[in-house]
C-alpha cells in the first residue's frame, strides 16, 4: 500500500499522553469518555495515542482536520485548558540521545517535513496540577475534563457545519 492508498479521515481526535502519571493522562481520559459516552458523530476517528509516538504518524498523515488532547505545560494556572491552532502547535526536532525519544512535535515536524500535515489542526491542552505516578488525575485535571470533552464536542461540530476551515 502506498500513501496514496489510504484514504484520507476527514477528522480524527487524538488523545495523548501517559495514562500511568496522573494529569499527564489527560488526553487518554479525554478519549475514554468520548468512546463511553458518545457525542461525536460515528465518522469522527478517535484514537488513543497514549505515548506510541512515530507510530501515529500515519495517523497524522491521513487526517484532514486533527484534534490533539493532551497534557501542555504553558505556565497557566493548574487546570486551565491551552488552546492552539495549527502553526502555534510546537513541531521541533530537539536534541535526543535516540530515536525512541521521539515526542508528539516530533512527529508533526516529520509530517511537515513530508508536507503531509493535517488541513486543520487544534491542540486542547490541560496545564497539569500534578505528575505523579497513578491513574487518577489531580483535582484540578478532575474538574477540567469535562470541559475539554465539551470543547473537543464544540471544535468537531465547528468543523463538521464548516468543512472547508
């Protein structure tokens, strides 16, 4: 199969993050209770991304629009939720020791580079409260998450009666 086989996903929502180290789950809780509890029409994709870094490039590669749920330090208040669209969302190659350290802007620095990104693209982001070790996210993560299962709603429905941006 060559990339010109797969067909495009028109929107797929992504959560990302270390479901084992508190708020960094955040985006795997996300996805979680947009699998349980509906809300999104049956064509969106949503896909767990956990920590399997190059291995959603392909998954990048296919989307039209991309909804990115995941854990941001911003230097905002524990809690508050980031919102950044398209270029703002960081892509960089860093420095790594090797290619397992791989993060989510490199990927999309590899897409960009390959001039396959995503039409659209939105990061709705948590400003964690606490990274520590288990599955419970903090207070503070608690009581955003169904603010961002809400936001991801109203940024699909957005793109769905506004299909060309």
């Amino acid at each position: 199969m060559t990339q010109a086989d797969v067909v495009p996903a028109p929107i797929i929502v992504m959560g990302l993050g270390n479901y084992l180290y508190g708020d960094e789950g955040i985006g795997i809780h996300v996805v979680e209770r947009l699998n349980n509890e509906g809300g999104l029409p049956a064509a969106v994709e949503i896909v767990d991304g956990a920590t399997l870094g190059l291995n959603l490039l392909a998954v990048v590669e296919r989307a039209e629009k991309l909804l990115i749920i995941d854990c941001v330090q911003a230097g905002q208040p524990p809690g508050s939720i980031i919102w950044l669209e398209n270029d703002a969302i960081p892509r960089y190659f860093a420095q790594k020791l090797s290619i397992h350290q791989l993060g989510f802007s490199e990927v999309l620095a590899l897409a960009a580079w390959r001039e396959s990104l995503p039409g659209e693209m939105v990061l709705l982001g948590l400003q964690p409260a606490e990274l520590k070790w288990g599955i419970e996210l903090s207070p503070a993560g608690t009581l955003a998450l169904p603010k961002l299962v809400a936001a991801c709603q109203r940024q699909v429905q957005q793109w769905l009666n506004h299909p060309t941006g």
